[in-house]
C-alpha cells in the first residue's frame, strides 16, 4: 500500500475517535459531521485499494 492510503486509514480512524469524543460531550451535530469526513476517508481509501487490488487480478488474467 501506498503512504497515501496508510495515511486515509490513520484519519479515518483518529476522526471516529474524535467523533465518538464529541458525542460523549453532547455536541451531537459536530459529532455527525466529523463522522462524515470519517466515512469519506475510509471511502477514498477503500476505493484506492480496491481499485489496485481489481488492476493487479486483470494482469494477472493475461
């Protein structure tokens, strides 16, 4: 894996963290929003790795 997508995971899993935080404290809205940029990172990341994943199977194939 690329340094990009080790970096994509280490921000998914620290803004869960924050997220989690933030609802203990009762700022529920910020909460949400910060758990939507988790998401997103996680999303980016599993794309790029699945993406590598698919390409190295089709040269493979050949």
């Amino acid at each position: 894996m690329k340094a990009l997508e080790y970096f994509l995971l280490f921000c998914a899993i620290v803004l869960l963290a924050v997220s989690y935080y933030l609802s203990t404290e009762g700022n529920f809205k910020v909460a949400a929003l910060v758990n939507f940029c988790a998401f997103i990172c996680g999303t980016v990341a599993g794309t790029r790795i699945g993406g590598r994943i698919y390409k190295k199977n089709q040269e493979n194939k050949e």
